[in-house]
C-alpha cells in the first residue's frame, strides 16, 4: 500500500480534482421560526488518482454523504468545482443532460443500505441493466442487454439462476452485490462507495471487502470510499480524508494517518474506536487459529475506553474558530477566533501524498 | 462460575443474578406442523457486577434469548422451554418463564431494565423528557410521589447519567436530543427502577464513534458502582473487547462458544469465533502483503433450512463427515472455556 515518493511521481495520475468544493442547504421555513443555512460542506479540496482509494472518515454530519452526492451530481454545489480530468472531454458544450450522461459513465456510485437502494419490483437482472438500458448508445437488444447483466453478476460472484430472483430472496451481502453489479455496468473510472459495508454482517463485510479490492485490481477502478470504521478504512484505502463539521482536518497517506495522527480530532477517533488488540494474546493453537492480534499503536493498555468530552456542535452555528475547539483538549485563545488553514507537515510535491493537517497546535 | 453446567451449588456466598439453562424457542409458520427453532438450548449465568456478552451475527438469536429473559417474546412465538432462575432483590428465587405475567410485569423495570438499539424510536416524541423519566420513577417508587419529588429525581437521573444541564434537558422534546443524548435519557429511564440487571441490546450501533466511547464509559462506570450485572447484546467483537468479562457466541441460535473474554478472544476454539476474528479489517493489517481478507464463506443457514449436525458446518474449514451426522455439544475445554466443536472435543 506504501510505496517509495518516486514510483508516486512516477504513477500520479489523477481522475478527479476536487477544488474548494462547498455546499449550504437552506433548511426550515420563515413559518417554522426562520430559514436556517447549514454549511455541509466548506471548501474541500482533494485529488483522486488512478487505481487508488481515497478514504473519506467523519462522524455523522460532518459532509461525507453531501459530498459524495455533490460528486455525483445529485446535488449541485454551492460553490467550488470538481474536475473528471480528461475523462469527460467537452463537458462545456454539452447539455445538462448529456453531461450528466457523460459524467454517470465516469462516476457510479454503491449506497449503504442493500435493502432500500434496489428496486424490490424488478428483478436481479433487470436491476443491473437499467444504466445499460438508460445509456445505451451502441443500441444492443434487450436479450444482449439481459446477458451483459448476467455477466456482470458472474464478475461480482453471484451465480447466474439468480437472475430472476427478486431482491427480497437475496440476503444483504447479495444485495450488496447486486448494488455493485450495478455500478459497474457502464465501466466506470471511479466508484463512490457510501458506507458500503456498513449494514453488512462481519462475515459478510469481508467478502464484500475482497470483492471491491479485487474489482479495482481488474477493472483499474479509482475508488472513494466513506466509511466511519476505521479498522475497515486501514485494511481498504491508499490516503485518507478526516472531515469534521464540513472541513477537512487531516489528510495523509493511510499508513501516516494510523501511524503518526495530527489532528486531535484524528487522535480522538483513533482513541475512540473500540479494540480488539487491548488484551495480549495467549498462544493460539497453531493449527487452527491465524488470528494475528495487533497492539494498537494508540491502544490504551488495559480496558479504558477513551471519549472525547461533547458532540457534534449544531450545524447552523459556525463559530469563527476552529469547529473542533470547543471539544478539543488543547484548545487555546486562538483556536476559538482564527480558522486553521490545511498546513502541508511532510509530503512530497505539493497535493500529492502529503500529510496535511489543520490545526494551530499540530506540533504542541 | 461454570457456563457449561450452570447448576449453582447452594453452598457458594454469592448466587448468580440469573441462570439460564436450556432455553428453546420456536416459531410456529404458516405450514402446519412446521416449527422455526431459534433458540436451541441456549444456556449462560450472569453474576453481580459481572458484564456478560452476547455477540453473534444478525439472526443468530441474541436478541431473542434477551427478550425471552424479559418475557417479551413475538407473539407468534411459541412459548420458550427451559428454566430462567433470577435472584430477585430480596433473595427469592423466581423462574421467570412460568412466571405469570402479573408478576412479570413487577419484575421488568425494578429488577431487570432493557435498553435497544435505537435510542430516537425507543422515545415516545409526543412527550418530553421530563413526563417520560418521571413516568418511570413513579411506576418504579412504592409511595406517591409529589411533582417537585418527581422532578428532583428525574434531574438526578439525568444528572448520573452524564446529561449537562439536567434541569433544561427536561423540558425537551426527543427530536431535540442528539442521537447519543438520547441513549443517556434511555439509560437513565431504564435504570429509574434500580434494576439488578441490565440489558443493553446493541445500545451503540446507531451511534458515532466518538459518542458510543462516552456512551460504554457511562455503562460501565454506572455498572461498577451500582454492582449491576449487565448482559451486552452487539455484533462489534471490539466493543466485546473492551467491555466483557464473559461472552457467549452464538450461531443459528446455539451457543457455539463461551468463555471468559481472554479466552474467546484470544484463544479462540471454534472455527467460527475463529473466522470471525480473522474476518475483521483490523486484525488483518498485520498482512501488509496480502490485501483480502480472510472471509467465511456462505451465509448464516435459514432457520428453515437447517443444516444436519454441526450448524456451522457447510461454512467450517475443518468439517468431516463426523459433523455432517453429528451433533457437537458445548463441552468445557478449560475451567469457563467452552466451545461446541467435534474438533476442539478432538474426535477429528
């Protein structure tokens, strides 16, 4: 997953330039004690580059569905761009509709519930090919169409006698399949995966985890993946994203990010997360057990479960300062009346694989 | 505290609060005759002070062993068999699944609380904060209480449980509670009737991380100075870590292992503990090389289409013709380490 600065130069090769992206909602009514702005998204600026996953981590609330809906096109940006790169050519003189045509060949998205995201009328086949039917400039005839989706369920695993079943005699992880069968017929570059695994069972989670990862090695996928389990972000991503309130905090490559967190929101999810490596291993049976139990490098050594104090504050207010401070265990005067900008600590080339943080106190 | 036979010796100073022994439940279907076996036989003790674990994929009955304690069974549930003994607060020894349901209901709330899932529908939103806690204190309180008594008590609770500004908090309304401020009201509701026991049936799922951290601080730190016992319900083996003294896996409906969570976790006997743990993302980063995961393959069996002998068996690594006829029963490999596999009982 870590490879030397010089084979990065050497591959950087972005799909998606994300630039100061911002999205406020206007919420409540002048009839329900006024309208209410809330600022989901506050200038993110990322890059995804070819065959990697960018992992986008943060509490609920704090924008990574806003924007993986911006990025969709499924909500429009109040502010800020995002760029396909040469992927979508001409996107200027286009109509809104065949942009957004263009776009959905480039961009597909899997959503987190297996259960509400597919049409329980249809059938697993007729699920799958529903972007191929919708988008299909070569003119193929239903029974061409019928067979690209069946192949694309023998690519995600699943055997092709399902192709008649409907949803409800799939189980989730199935359902979960189907979701990415879908995505993937158009042949898309990038894939935004929105908690994909989340609703999934732990035995399941893997299989669907293995799935992903061996897609993106076949296909060349570029993935975006959203996730609040940061065990499943360690195991999946190549750079990671932590958002807080709207803004980036923290963005590093995934082995600095785990290894050497800056941010003390950063430090505080790591602390947070439940972990199985507190208590030391006995010996395993040899013959049957593999189960490699890792001390976590931030882990406590006995069984204290470390919280930050609070919760999210409400969305509406935005203090001047840092969001974090007034949760933040080092915040001073300053964190509560200037914004700390993303400051690049060690990386490289400007916006490629540094390790950049957002806060006045990084180094104290 | 032996898991495998929970018959408590009279002599011991301290009975356990609760000893489920052979607990079955089954659900009629439409088929006449035919009857869904979700719980088979689930046994497990649950001490003072003592935090039990219950963890186990969804549909594999860990739910439904909680309600069953409670009584709260779906109705079309048949009726459970085995025997549920508590150790009410003044030292009887009451069966609960003959209990009628008068009595039942005298036991729920003062000497066994339960928590769910989701703590935003687990709220009436019609009612605040204030009516709903003090509705549990009085319902809970031998003598009639005054207004003021009531309120005094609910901002205690509220207090306890780690709410800032109790007295405010009263006067809200659910939807104005975040999702965490929630589970703390519904804590503190829940424990409104000093119970000896807690059942949390995933109380964090829904919850972020950040937030279920403060949350399990809470639950914990209210377990040791209230000397509760506390039956955890989750699917999260990290949560299992951090708070369990003893946890029971549970598969298809059957406890397929239990142990101290030293054992289970890190000396795990059953292939299936053992593919769960080698499942989770976490554990795996230690294989920088190899970028999968190990998985089990399969999905957990249909409760109407059981597999024969081992339940886990048509998923197992290490299954033999012995499993496909045999049933495995729970058998003790250590003192409280116990696991339902022929290969642990060394019959492969």
């Amino acid at each position: 997953m870590s490879e030397t600065t010089g084979e990065h130069q050497l591959n950087y090769e972005p799909v998606l330039t994300v630039t100061n992206l911002t999205k406020h909602y206007q919420v409540g009514s002048r009839f329900s004690g006024g309208i209410k702005q809330v600022q989901a998204l506050r200038g993110v600026s990322f890059v995804l580059e070819k065959r990697k996953t960018l992992a986008i981590v943060g509490e609920s609330g704090c924008g990574k569905s806003t924007l993986a809906k911006a990025l969709m096109s499924l909500e429009t940006p109040t502010s800020g761009s995002f760029d396909l790169g040469s992927l979508v050519k001409n996107q200027g003189k286009l109509s809104t509709r065949d942009r957004l045509a263009a776009q959905r060949r480039y961009i597909q998205m899997i959503f987190q519930d297996p259960y509400s995201s597919l049409n329980p009328r249809k059938k697993a086949w007729q699920i799958i090919a529903e972007p191929i039917i919708i988008n299909n400039d070569k003119n193929l005839t239903k029974p061409e169409i019928k067979k690209l989706a069946i192949e694309l369920m023998g690519k995600v695993g699943l055997r092709s006698e399902f192709a008649e079943r409907y949803p409800h005699m799939f189980s989730g992880g199935q359902r979960q399949r189907i979701g990415i069968a879908r995505a993937l017929g158009l042949h898309p570059q990038i894939l935004i995966c929105d908690e994909p695994v989340s609703a999934l069972d732990v035995s399941i989670q893997s299989q669907v985890l293995n799935l992903l990862i061996e897609l993106q090695e076949s296909l060349n996928l570029s993935l975006i993946f959203i996730s609040h389990d940061l065990g499943v972000v360690r195991f999946i991503a190549d750079e990671v994203i932590v958002m807080y309130l709207g803004r980036v905090v923290e963005k590093a490559p995934v082995k600095t990010l785990f290894e050497n967190p800056s941010h003390p929101y950063t430090q505080a999810l790591l602390a947070s997360a439940p972990k199985l490596g507190i208590l030391k291993p006995k010996t395993p049976d040899a013959n049957i057990s593999s189960a490699v139990i890792q001390e976590h490098p931030h882990g406590a050594p006995q069984t204290t479960i470390s919280s930050i104090l609070g919760e999210l504050p409400s969305p509406f207010v935005i203090l001047p300062g840092c969001s974090f401070a007034p949760r933040c265990p080092r915040a001073t005067a300053l964190c509560s009346s200037a914004q700390p900008e993303l400051i690049t600590i060690t990386g490289p080339t400007p916006n490629v694989h540094t390790h950049e943080v957002a806060c006045h106190h990084t180094n104290g | 505290m032996n898991n495998v036979n929970p018959k408590p010796a009279a002599t011991t100073p301290q009975q356990p609060l609760l000893t489920i022994e052979d607990l079955s439940l089954s659900f009629e279907t439409s088929q006449k005759g035919v009857v869904l076996e979700a719980l088979q036989k689930v046994a497990l003790v649950v001490n003072a002070s003592q935090t039990v674990c219950i963890v186990g994929e969804s549909g594999c009955g860990k739910s439904l062993t909680s309600l069953a304690i409670m009584g709260l069974t779906p109705t079309n549930a048949l009726k459970p068999t085995g025997t549920v003994w508590f150790q009410t607060k003044d030292n009887k020894r009451v069966e609960l699944l003959s209990l009628p349901e008068r009595e039942l209901r005298k036991l729920r709330g003062r000497e066994i609380a339960m928590i769910f899932q989701d703590p935003m529908t687990s709220l009436n939103p019609a009612f605040t904060v204030e009516f709903q806690l003090c509705e549990a204190i009085q319902t809970h309180s031998n003598v009639k209480l005054s207004k003021t008594q009531l309120r005094e008590k609910a901002i205690a609770a509220l207090d306890a449980v780690g709410i800032p500004a109790p007295a405010d908090r009263l006067k809200a309304y659910p939807f104005q509670l975040s999702g965490g401020m929630s589970q703390r009201v519904m804590i503190a509701i829940a424990l409104a009737g000093d119970p000896k026991i807690l059942i949390a049936d995933e109380p964090t799922t829904a919850l972020d991380v950040t937030i279920q951290a403060q949350i399990l601080t809470l639950l914990k730190n209210l377990q040791t100075s209230r000397k509760m016992g506390l039956i955890l319900i989750t699917h999260d083996l990290g949560v299992v870590a951090e708070m369990a003294d003893f946890v029971n896996v549970m598969y298809a409906g059957q406890i397929v292992e239990s142990g101290s969570a030293a054992d289970v976790l890190h000396n795990p006997r059953h292939p299936y503990t053992q593919a769960l743990l080698n499942s989770l993302p976490a554990l795996q980063m230690t294989k920088t090389n190899e970028r999968r995961l190990e998985s089990i393959p399969g999905v957990v069996p249909h409760l109407a289409a059981r597999p024969s002998g081992c339940q886990f068996h048509p998923r197992c690594l290490y299954k033999t013709t012995v499993c496909v006829a045999g049933h495995p029963a729970l058998k003790a490999i250590s003192n409280d380490h116990a696991a339902r596999c022929f290969k642990t009982e060394g019959k492969l």
